[in-house]
C-alpha cells in the first residue's frame, strides 16, 4: 500500500503544516485528501516524523527509529537525501459544510415550469 502524497502547506502558529494532496496509508493510520498534518520539535525514537527531500522531491511520512529515518513502506531513507521537519503533533481535518437536506435546500423555482415549481 502507498504512503499519502504531501504538499508543504506553510508554518502557523501549530508548526510545520503540510496537505494530504494523496490519500494513503502509513503505519497503520489512514489519512485522506484534505488531512492537515502539523509538525514540530525534534523527534525521538519510535516517533512519525515528516520527511522532506534535500533537493527535488516531495515531502511524506515516515518514522523515526533510533537515529535512522524510515519511510511509509519501512525502507530506509538516507540522511543525504531525507531530513526531518519534524514529529506529527497532530492530523487535522479541516471542516467540511453539510450539505443541505432536500427540505432545507433553498429554492430556485426562477424560470421553472410550474409543473416542477415546489
């Protein structure tokens, strides 16, 4: 199973933020399209961790296990190519509106024939 794709976000007030741009599994933890996941501090042992390319790539999740930084599969990145922004603090799933129930959806009958009018 793929890791979730990425995508730096910004720095706030939480720390480090980066997008689900791909959903995708690691470690256990499903993450969707959409997710926030909030980063900061050194990370420890045993921690997830962001990783981020020295160069090209794309930022994704990994682990922390003694020194060694591990990917989403478990494989082994290498310190030259991977650093760390630092351990997962938190995923946030930002606020989706409800969709209105057909009751409560407004109505637009402007131009309607009457036979659909409500």
């Amino acid at each position: 199973m793929n890791g979730p794709m990425l995508q730096w976000s910004g720095r706030d007030s939480r720390g480090t933020v980066f997008r689900v741009v791909r959903e995708g599994c690691v470690r256990g933890r499903w993450l969707s399209v959409g997710a926030l996941v909030i980063c900061r501090g050194a990370a420890r042992s045993g921690d997830d961790v962001v990783l981020v390319a020295r160069g090209i790539g794309r930022p994704r999740l990994g682990w922390q296990e003694g020194t060694a930084l591990l990917g989403s599969s478990g494989e082994r990145c290498h310190p030259a190519r991977w650093s760390s922004a630092g351990r997962v603090v938190a995923v946030e799933y930002p606020e989706v509106s409800p969709m209105p129930l057909d009751d409560e959806a407004p109505a637009n009958t402007a131009g309607q024939l009457a036979l659909f009018a409500a």
